[in-house]
C-alpha cells in the first residue's frame, strides 16, 4: 500500500500542478493501534507555482482526496501550513512526528522540525488535547456500554496533556510511547495494554461495561489539566519573519528552475527589448522575496514566461 501511495501523491502533483513537500500517515496507523481494516488517512503539505501567489484574491488553501481502498488524503498549502505553524496547531506539529513518512523532498519540513522548540505553545496545545479529551469522553464514555476504539479516542489526548506537562515539548504520535512514560499505575496499565491488543485484533467495534477504572482515571485529569490550562502565563507573540523567509526559500528551492534570473531582467531592460507579437510577455518586472537570512540573502525576480498566442 506505501509504494501506491506514493504514487497517488505523484498523482496529484501532476494533476493539481503542485509540488508536495512531505506526506505522512496521521491517524491510527501512525498512533500504533490500527486493526486489520483501519483506513488510510494521508495528509500533506504542498506550495503552488510562484505565480499562484500573486493575486489579490484569497484561494483555496487545501486539498481533500477520497480514493478506493480506503484512502483518505488531505493536505495544507505551505501559507496555510506556516500560518497554522505559527499557532503552535498541535495536529501539524504531529504531523512533523509522524513515524511514517511517504514522501519528504526539498527541506521545509526538516526546518519545521528545527524550529519547532521556538514556536511549541504549551498552553495552546494542552487546551487543544483537552478540549478533545473531554468531549471525547461525554460523547463515548459515559453510557453503560463502551466501545473498545472509543477509550483511545480519550486516552491519547489525556496521554498528550501528561506529556507535555512532564517534558515540555510537543507529545510523540505513538500511543505505545506515552503509555510506557506517562502511566505508572500498573492495574491500570494491563487494562490499557489489554484494550490495545484487542484493539489492534480487530474487536474495536465490540461493546462492553464501561471500565470504571479508566473512567475514574480520566476525570481525574481532566479536572487537573483545566487547572494547569488556567495557569499557564500569557503567550508570547510568535516571530514571523523566520517563516516569512522559510516560504521564500521554499519557492526558491522548489521552482527554481522555473525562475529567471536578474541578469536576464536586466539585460533585457538594457538592450531596450519591445514587445512585439513574437516576443516574449512577462507576468511581473521583479517580486524582491527575500533576504533569506544574514549570512545568504539573495533576490529573486521571478519572471513568469508566458507564450503568446
């Protein structure tokens, strides 16, 4: 399935005329308890061709792909994604966690991972696991029948509070790897390790008593981590400019090929070149993108040859 996936995301790079820059698996697969007919759920971040950019109107931002054999992609424009990166958006940040990774070209996602420390909002991310944890569990827990898959739709994100709180940093994916660090009860433990066995053998849809023991567990925490969200100090005002300049060097990195350089637009502006009916037209005269950082800055025009018809 891997090698066909791959190839759906070559796919869409020709048919939506895109460069995909990383794609990942983000839902239990990654997490570490698929069962046999668990779905595919793909997600991707990917940038248009320089000239997408220059407009004054918004355009879509994503992309959502249904495909047979239960493949569910869906992707981020990079401004989108930056933006989001920006907000400290804890499923992005899983995202550059992922333990399974499709297709990683070009060097975006490898500096998000870099710079991830400087922009990990600890209040931000607790709320968004919370928020998930609690209304997970209203949703699910609270009837006298459970089913098995439903635990783990509140353990995860209870597990990705007690993460963070212990480490300060963003929780991994894997579900195995904050059970063996943030549960030390070990009652409780062989009720969790249990449920991920008959989770991952398929019995996710059987319905049971509710385990009182977990229930207790996660009412517990909830009430704890809406505590510790309450004191958590104000946010500080994330930095653009280094993602302002991360989307530059995307563009150049990725379409530079397709750039021309300045001394092209320069030596067209010195040998005074007309437009005539055969020559070439030009979508913009220069877009100065970047000074990328203080030891490389460059420019880029980036000239847009268009045929004339």
């Amino acid at each position: 399935m891997t090698e066909h996936i791959k190839r759906e995301l070559k796919r869409l790079e020709s048919e939506k005329d895109i460069k995909i820059l990383y794609a990942v698996e983000s839902g239990s697969r990654a997490w570490g308890f698929a069962s046999t007919d668990s779905d595919w759920d793909v997600r991707f971040i990917y940038v248009h061709r320089p000239e997408w950019y220059l407009s004054i109107d918004d355009k879509r931002d994503n992309m959502e792909v249904m495909l047979p054999n239960d493949l569910d992609f869906a992707g981020w424009e990079l401004r989108k994604t930056l933006k989001l990166f920006r907000k400290s958006n804890p499923p992005l940040l899983e995202w550059l966690r992922s333990p399974l990774i499709y297709l990683e070209q070009f060097s975006t996602a490898e500096q998000m991972r870099e710079l991830t420390t400087e922009y990990f909002n600890p209040r931000s991310c607790t709320h968004h696991y919370l928020h998930m944890a609690e209304g997970n569990y209203r949703d699910y827990l609270q009837t006298d029948l459970v089913r098995v898959k439903k635990y783990f739709y509140v353990l995860r994100p209870i597990l990705a509070c007690k993460w963070i709180e212990s480490n300060g940093t963003m929780a991994p994916m894997e579900f195995q790897k904050m059970v063996d660090t943030q549960i030390e009860d070990q009652d409780l433990r062989k009720e969790i390790d249990n449920l991920l066995d008959r989770k991952k053998s398929g019995e996710e849809l059987d319905k049971e008593p509710r385990i009182q023991m977990i229930n207790d567990f996660v009412e517990s925490h909830i009430k704890h981590f809406n505590e510790v969200v309450k004191n958590y100090g104000q946010d500080i005002k994330p930095e653009t400019e280094k993602l302002d300049n991360l989307f530059r060097q995307t563009l150049t990195e990725v379409w530079k090929t397709e750039i021309k350089s300045t001394k092209a637009q320069q030596n067209l502006r010195k040998h005074g070149e007309k437009r005539t009916s055969n020559s070439p037209r030009f979508l913009a005269n220069s877009l100065p993108l970047i000074n990328a950082n203080s030891s490389n800055s460059c420019h880029i025009d980036l000239y847009y040859f268009l045929s004339t018809s």
